[in-house]
C-alpha cells in the first residue's frame, strides 16, 4: 500500500467525536446506565436512526459499549450502549485525560482551515461574527491541558525564581494554570476578559475561592500589583511583534526587584510545532504569528528584563521564556 499523506480516518473521528458531543448522545450515557437507542434518542432529543447509526460507530472506536441483553421482548431492546471506561474518562468530564472541549475546539478550528485558500489569497482571516464565536469552547480546551505540563510549568518557574508569593496568569482562560499555583500555596490572579471571568469562575469551583479573578484586556493595561511573578501563556502568538514588546514593556513595573516574567508559546527554531502552528495563527488572528528567540529576548531585553532563559518543556513541543528584573 503507497503512503499517503493524509489520514482521512483521523479526520473521521474527530468529527464523529465532536458531533456526537454537540448532539447531545455522549451526555445522553451519562449515567452509566445501559440504554436503548429509544432511550438515548429521547434524552438527546435526537432522530432514532441516525442516533443507532452513530452509536454504532461509537462503538467501534471503543467509547462506548454495545451490549447483548437476553431476553428481550423486541430486538430494538435487546441491544443497548453505555459509555467505555475510555469515553467516560475521555469525553465525560472530571479525568486527568479529558478531551472534551478540545475535540470541539479542534473542530471549530477547521472552519478557518477550511477557508485557507482565501487567507492565502488575501493574506488575512475570513471575517466572523464575534457575537458567535464559541469562547466556552475555546477557553474550556485550554482548561484541559495535560497536568504534565501544567506540573512542568509550575516546577521549572520556581527553579528559577525561587519562592513567590504572588503571580499574576495574564489571558489565563479558566485559571487552569493560576490554580496549579495556588495549589503550591501562591496567591494568584486570573486577568482576561469580561466574557471569561463566569468560565473561570464554572471551572475553578470552590478553588475559585483561593485565586482573584479579575476582567480588562491585557494589551491596554495589566493589574498594579505588584507580583513576584507574571506568566503569560500562550498569548504572545495572538497578536503582532509591535504589541507583544508593549506588553512585555508592561509588565516590568508590576514586578518587585527580583521578579519574574514567564513566556510560554511555541517558538521558531525550537517547537517542532511552530510552523503548522503559524498557519494556524494566519487563518485566526489579524497580526498573530510564531515568534523566534531572538524577538523573545529583544522584547524582554528591551524591556529592562536580565538573566533570560529559554527552556524546551518536555511535556509539550512548546518553550518557556524566563526573564528577571534586577535587584538593584
């Protein structure tokens, strides 16, 4: 068999993931019970025939489980479904491996993918509605980011700085990050925007207690502070080299001496990632890009930052820029 360079099967079952979520089917199994297609089709609200068709396929990727029941009155009863133990871990919510949001969200993102010819063409995004642009998506994919990184980030910024007291998560989405501190007893603070301060708050539960949030846009203005620490994850790839040195410039007066700006995106040179990721960029943002050390340092520099650092984080294809106000 010739190699190809598409994997259609892949792109199949991301697609069939996502529409079985967005219909409802997946929450449909929640209860772990095992249920009739009549029976999940009357939770999802959904057409019997193409509810069977779809668990079906479900259960031929192994997420959900086809049982035989004797005896049964008809033969709709005698088959039902429930969810696998991959799919409850996967799909359900509550699991360190959860991908929920993010297969929505890799879905969401093939829209704009779908539309590359015309960015090629004219060099910037295909307009969209902001009223529907899917932020709980976007932002809830981002709250399931692997607890290897988030353990990685977390370790590889204290090495560095050494004890902090207070970090500001600027653009942190849920607070993904902002809370892997404060479970190390830092004082955090969530800063993004208005719209996902109530996501924040919906993710971040009774922990939400423990961390400040806080609504403005980073690229007008950041919290006074001051904070031992400010991190700003992937965020720098939104926007363009002119704005990301203002928002660098901006954080160095909300640090103490001593303090330190923590950068982590992918980088030219450096994530295997970083070219693809770039188109990505292309077809979502104005302006945005994948940027090299070299912009990293200068920013920082340029800034007043010394002693800057740039780790390759072995839990992701992404790097993490450190830098340091002096002391004195």
């Amino acid at each position: 068999m010739k190699d190809s360079l598409v994997d259609g099967a892949a792109v199949e079952r991301l697609l069939l993931f996502s529409g079985a979520l967005r219909a409802g089917l997946i929450d449909a199994l929640a209860n772990g019970e095992a249920s009739t297609v009549e029976e999940v089709s009357r939770r999802a609200e959904t057409d019997p025939r193409a509810t069977q068709i779809v668990l079906e396929a479900l259960a031929a990727e192994g997420v959900v489980e086809r049982l035989q029941v004797e005896p049964a009155t008809t033969a709709e009863e005698s088959v039902r479904y429930r969810l696998s133990e991959v799919g409850r871990e996967h799909l359900l919510g509550g699991g360190a491996q959860v991908e929920r949001f993010g297969l929505m969200h890799q879905v969401n993102k093939l829209r704009g993918w779908l539309e590359l010819p015309e960015v090629i063409r004219t060099g910037r995004p295909v307009p969209r509605d902001p009223a529907k642009r899917d932020v709980r998506t976007m932002v809830g994919a981002m709250g399931e980011r692997d607890p290897a990184l988030l353990d990685e980030i977390v370790e590889r910024c204290l090495a560095y700085s050494g004890p902090i007291h207070t970090m500001l998560d600027v653009g942190g989405a849920v607070g993904h990050v902002a809370r892997h501190f404060a479970r190390c007893g830092v004082r955090a603070t969530l800063y993004d925007r208005e719209n996902v301060i109530p996501l924040a708050r919906e993710f971040l539960g009774d922990e939400g207690g423990d961390i400040a949030l806080v609504a403005g846009d980073f690229t007008e203005s950041l919290p006074a502070g001051p904070f031992d620490l400010v991190y700003l994850g992937n965020v720098l790839h939104i926007y363009s080299p002119a704005t990301n040195a203002r928002v660098t410039r901006s954080v160095f007066p909300i640090l103490p001496p001593g303090g330190t700006i923590a950068v982590q995106d992918h980088m030219w040179g450096r994530s295997p990632r970083a070219a693809r990721f770039a188109v990505n960029m292309l077809q979502a943002t104005e302006e945005g890009g994948v940027w090299t050390e070299a912009q990293y340092r200068e920013w920082l520099t340029t800034a007043g930052f010394v002693k800057i650092e740039v780790l390759d984080l072995e839990a992701a294809a992404v790097q993490l820029i450190l830098g340091m106000r002096p002391r004195i």
